[in-house]
C-alpha cells in the first residue's frame, strides 16, 4: 500500500462535487484518500455509494465500511463491469492504468460528472485519456497539484467549477 499526499490530490474536486450534487457516487478504484472521505460524506447524507477495486487486498481493507449507504465490490475484471446506471458523480482511479479510458467510455452518457485522476498530460502514455476527451462535451482541468484530476461532462458546463 503506497501513501503519499501527492495521492490525495483529487480531493478539492470529489469535495466540490459532492457539494454542488445530491445523487449517486461511483468510485472505480478505492484508496486512502477517496475512500474514507467519500464514505463519511455519503453516509451522513445517506446518499448511495458504490466502490469496486479488482485487489482483493483492498477490498478486505474496505469490507467495514459496507452499509446501508456504501456498497464496496470486487471486481475481476474491469471490462465485465455493467454501468448502466446513471451516477451523479464517477470516480476514476482503478489499476491497471491502461483501462481506466474504457470505465470512462463506457460512462460518457452514464455520468453527470466523470472525474478523471492522474489526467497529467506526460502520464498520457499509460492512461490514454486523451482518447476519449472527444467524446465529452465539457472539460475541467484541476492542475493546482502535481498529479492533475480531469472532470469531463456532456450535461453540465464546468467553465466555473473550481
């Protein structure tokens, strides 16, 4: 398990996020930094969050906070992972890297928000975020941090999100 800050960095977006929507969170890929914070946020609102990671080991560190409010999920295998629900905000941060685009392909009209962590453009080699760009209407670059969080959307206009 890695700690740093510098992986916490896509908080000040999960934060305004969750404070300018009321609907259902999905987090692909759990971790230190979003989520506790998406849990204690979601819990006391009583709104419906949905994690899965394919680590199990992961998973067995996130088994105690499943309740009424947070669904926690293995998954192994990210292509077989059905989204057809439609999230207020998604949460991309899953490994391996190089199929993080397809999670978010396969949100383009299944997400108000599509949150997009690592979106540093010398990591494009790894993520290839930039393969799906086009298919977003919006797009919101948070660079205030070494590792930059991309928010991408085809419902809401992000020009005056942060």
């Amino acid at each position: 398990m890695r700690i740093a800050i510098k992986f916490g960095s896509h908080l000040p977006v999960l934060m305004k996020l969750l404070e300018i929507t009321k609907g259902p969170i999905l987090e692909l890929g759990v971790g230190m930094y979003s989520t506790p914070y998406l849990h204690y946020a979601c819990t006391s609102t009583k709104r419906k969050l949905t994690s899965y990671d394919s680590d199990e080991k992961w998973i067995r560190y996130f088994k105690d906070c499943r309740n009424d409010y947070h669904d926690v999920n293995f998954i192994a295998d990210w292509n077989n992972l059905e989204m057809n629900d439609f999230w207020d905000v998604a949460f991309i941060d899953h490994h391996p890297d190089s199929v993080r685009k397809d999670s978010a392909k396969k949100l383009v009209n299944n997400a108000k928000y599509v949150v997009l962590h690592d979106s540093n453009p010398e990591y494009d080699s790894s993520y290839k975020y930039s393969e799906i760009y086009p298919l977003f209407k919006y797009r919101f670059d948070y660079i205030s941090d070494k590792a930059n969080t991309t928010v991408l959307s085809n419902f809401v206009d992000l020009s005056n999100l942060c």
